[in-house]
C-alpha cells in the first residue's frame, strides 16, 4: 500500500502528538508569503485565498515558491481525523490519489504534515467546479457528450486499477484552464480489497440525489456499477439542468430513485435518451458497461482517445 510520504509512513503523519522526523515535514505557516499569498507554508508554497471548505478540509489556493506553479492546498485537521475514527479513509485517500496518474484525474503532488494538521497538495483546477457553470445553465448536447467522455475516460482508468469513487458528482468535478475535466475527491472511494467474500462493496455512503438504487436496498453492492449510475445522474443534469430524481421528502426521492422514475427534458435527441436509460437501469446486472458505453453511438461522436502518461 502507498502510504509513504516524504520518507514518512501514514500512521506517523496521522499522529497527532508526534514530532516530524523528516527536515520536510518539520515547517510551520508564516507571514512571509508575497503579494496576495500571505502566509508561506514549510518555505515550500506560498498560501492564498481559500477556495472552499468542508466539515473536515478547507483548500486553498497556493503557489509553489520555486517554479511559480499554481497549485491547491488541502488541509486537514488531525483532531478531527482522530476524533472522527477516520484515519482508514484518510490512508485510502492518499494511498489512491497516488496511484491514479491520468488527464481528467485531479493530481496528487505531495502530503505534509505538522503536528496537528495534514496538507494536500494538488494540482490547481482554475476553471473550478462544473457544478457552478451547469448551475448557470444547462449546456449543449455536444458540450455534455465532451464532458461525459472525460469523465468515463477517468472512470474507466480508476476500475482499471481496482479504485471505485462511489461520490461522482458535479461538485466533484472541476474544470482546468483548457476548460477540461478533472475528477476529484477519492475520500469515499474503495479499492478491491475492500471486497467482501460475496463479491460486493457494503458501506452505506454517497450523495442522495446521486445514490444508485442498490445502495438503498443495503445488500452489497458493484462498485463500478454505482459508480456507473452516477455518472448517468451527471449526464441527466448536464443536458437537462435539473437533477432527474428530487423531491422535498428525502424518502419520497429514495423511492423514485428505487423505481426510476425519471423524464428527459423533450429537447434531448433520440440516441441520448437511450444511453441515459442503459445508465439509470435500476438493474445493475442489465445496466450498461463502460465496454457497452464506448460502443455506443451517441457517445462515439467525435470522441477522441485519452493518452496517458505513465511515467508522468
């Protein structure tokens, strides 16, 4: 398992007490940041605006000192980590995001760490979140084709590798500034060896509106396969500009989602109404593949093949 970083293995950058062995790992935030990064972090980055927060992450913008690149800072507090029981997910994470090296994959440069925080550095997705532009909008068919390929592109590469990200989203999926998809957030994801003898996944997580209909009956579950459905969900929404199962009641929309009951908005075209009823199958044994997905006509057009750099 890849937990090492900067010389240092997982459970010791998780330790909250522990004073850092590595020259790296042993920084502090300053105020010697420049212009609008105000604080510098290990004499590495210097830090800027915050770009968003969580209950247990904020991110922010930052600056690596000696290239001038940009890049975004993820910092975790190790109380919150420790109190919360998640230190396995917190390995997983990291563990993951250095496994995956692919073009619409969010990449993972370096973990630090302090006495009482965990700092991930990223790749900087300048366009942001492809929640905030569908917000403003739906988009064109041809514009949602070019999305869905990126993302099946970085899904199929994730399966290939044994990871399921099981919290596909829109707010999980940023935009570079060739305006280009990017995956990100692994934190609720699986690898393979979190398999069950039966063959299934088993933890209970995800976003409602975004959960595949066998998570809710609570018996086990493919991880591609959900993973799979909400990358149906994205689709929907991209050319439609609503989510296609809500509901006040968050029953009442576990329950449409169960028996899938959903319309596509009547400017969407033939071919696309059949792919996104192959994707919110509530079947998982008949729900398309990505195999049967890369065949697909609609998808077909005008997709081009990602080539990925293995020793990037």
């Amino acid at each position: 398992m890849l937990f090492w970083s900067l010389g240092l293995v997982m459970p010791e950058i998780l330790r909250e007490e522990s004073s850092s062995s590595s020259s790296t790992t042993a920084g502090t935030i300053t105020g010697a940041g420049t212009g609008d990064f105000k604080l510098n972090l290990f004499g590495k980055y210097d830090v800027g605006k915050l770009l968003g927060c969580g209950a247990f992450a904020k991110v922010y913008h930052a600056r690596d000192v000696r290239t001038r690149q940009s890049v975004a800072i993820k910092t975790v507090s190790k109380t919150k980590i420790l109190k919360g029981g998640f230190t396995e997910h917190v390995k997983r994470e990291i563990s993951i995001m250095r496994r995956l090296r692919h073009p619409h994959i969010v990449r993972l440069h370096e973990v630090l760490a302090t006495k009482t925080k965990i700092y991930y550095v990223m790749e900087f997705a300048k366009g942001g979140e492809l929640f905030t532009k569908v917000s403003k909008g739906r988009f064109s068919e041809d514009l949602s084709r070019r999305y869905f390929q990126q993302l099946i592109s970085a899904v199929d590469y994730c399966h290939s590798r044994g990871v399921y990200h099981r919290d596909l989203k829109l707010e999980n999926l940023l935009l570079d500034e060739n305006w280009d998809l990017k995956v990100t957030d692994f934190g609720l994801s699986a690898v393979t060896d979190q398999i069950r003898p039966d063959g299934f996944l088993h933890t209970l997580c995800g976003t409602p509106a975004y959960v595949a209909p066998e998570i809710l009956e609570k018996k086990g579950y493919d991880g591609a396969k959900v993973d799979l459905w909400s990358c149906g969900i994205i689709l929907f929404v991209l050319n439609a500009g609503y989510l296609p199962f809500t509901d006040a009641n968050l029953m009442a929309m576990y329950r449409k989602i169960y028996k899938g009951e959903f319309r596509c908005p009547k400017w969407t075209s033939h071919g696309l109404k059949l792919l996104l009823t192959r994707l919110l199958d509530t079947n998982p044994e008949t729900r398309i593949s990505i195999e049967q997905i890369r065949n697909d006509p609609w998808f077909r057009k005008g997709y081009k093949e990602v080539l990925i750099c293995l020793d990037c």
